[in-house]
C-alpha cells in the first residue's frame, strides 16, 4: 500500500499579540524613545499600539494619542516608524507622569510564505528618578593609572555610583 505525501504551504491569517504585564514606570520621569529590533523580510505588516493598563491601547496620530479598538481595526495601529519618531514630549502627553507601567500588542501578518517577520527586542531610553551626590576623592573613591591605556577605580564606601570618563 502507498501512503500518497501531500505538502501543504499556507499563509496565516494575522495575529495580535497582546502583553499579559506591564513594564513599570513608576520609578522614571520619563520616556525619551523606544527602539524596536526587528527581523522582517519580504512585506509583511508589523503594527504596533502602547497600553497603561493592558485593557486600553493608544496610537499616536502626529499631535496626540488616541484610543484604538486592536481587536478589530489592526490597521489603525501605529507602524515601527511612527512608534520610534515619538520624542519625549510626546510619551510625557501619554504617561502624564502618573502612569505605573506601560507595554506595547503587536500585530504581525504575511503576505507571502517567504515573508518573515519578528520583533526581537523592544527597548526604551529613559531618565529615572532621583538624584545623584557628589563622591569625595579620597573619602568615597580614589582612583589611578596603573597603565597608559586604563583608569582603575576604586570605591572605599559602600552605595549606587555612577562614574564618568571620558578617555583622550
């Protein structure tokens, strides 16, 4: 008896992919931009749309946010461009300083059984809260040359540094 072989290539249909928590922000004063990397090839679309509380999800039109259904209109959710050319007082009109968390649903859909398409990191450049003092060389650090090519630094008190260099 032969067993015929049938192979099968097929295109799903697409797909919202929907945080399940929020990356909090209760610790940041604010948003300075968000970097997506991505692997695509092809033409598949990649939409994206940010929500405070995983139960509302915004887009970006140009000059303010506004509240999207992603469940049924995908299309009005933002594109990769739009979501990296937000500036700071942008996110700030969204977060209003008093957001506790934030996190971004995807929407990833081919064309083609040769697209592909990933999002492989979001990432966002903040500015936290709180502030920074002074060390006193001698007191809280000292530091030397032990060679041309490196500064050796060592902290004689224990606490959060933050330490600076600018190399010649």
């Amino acid at each position: 008896v032969v067993t015929p072989t049938i192979t099968l290539n097929a295109v799903p249909t697409g797909k919202t992919v929907k945080p399940t928590e929020l990356l909090l922000i209760s610790s940041i004063e604010g948003i300075d931009s968000v970097s997506i990397a991505n692997t695509i090839s092809g033409t598949p679309t990649v939409k994206l749309a940010v929500t405070l509380d995983l139960a509302t999800y915004y887009k970006f039109n140009g000059s303010a946010w506004e509240v999207i259904d992603i469940n049924t209109n995908q299309a009005n959710m933002m594109d990769i461009a739009t979501v990296t050319s937000i500036n700071r007082s942008q996110w700030d009109l969204l977060t209003n300083g008093t957001a506790s968390g934030i996190a971004f649903a995807y929407y990833l859909d081919i064309s083609s059984i040769g697209d592909t398409v990933k999002i492989d990191k979001t990432s966002l450049v903040v500015d936290m809260k709180g502030e920074w003092n002074s060390a006193t060389k001698g007191t809280d650090f000292k530091y030397g040359y032990p060679a041309n090519d490196r500064l050796k630094v060592t902290l004689l008190t224990t606490g959060n540094y933050k330490i600076n260099y600018v190399g010649g």
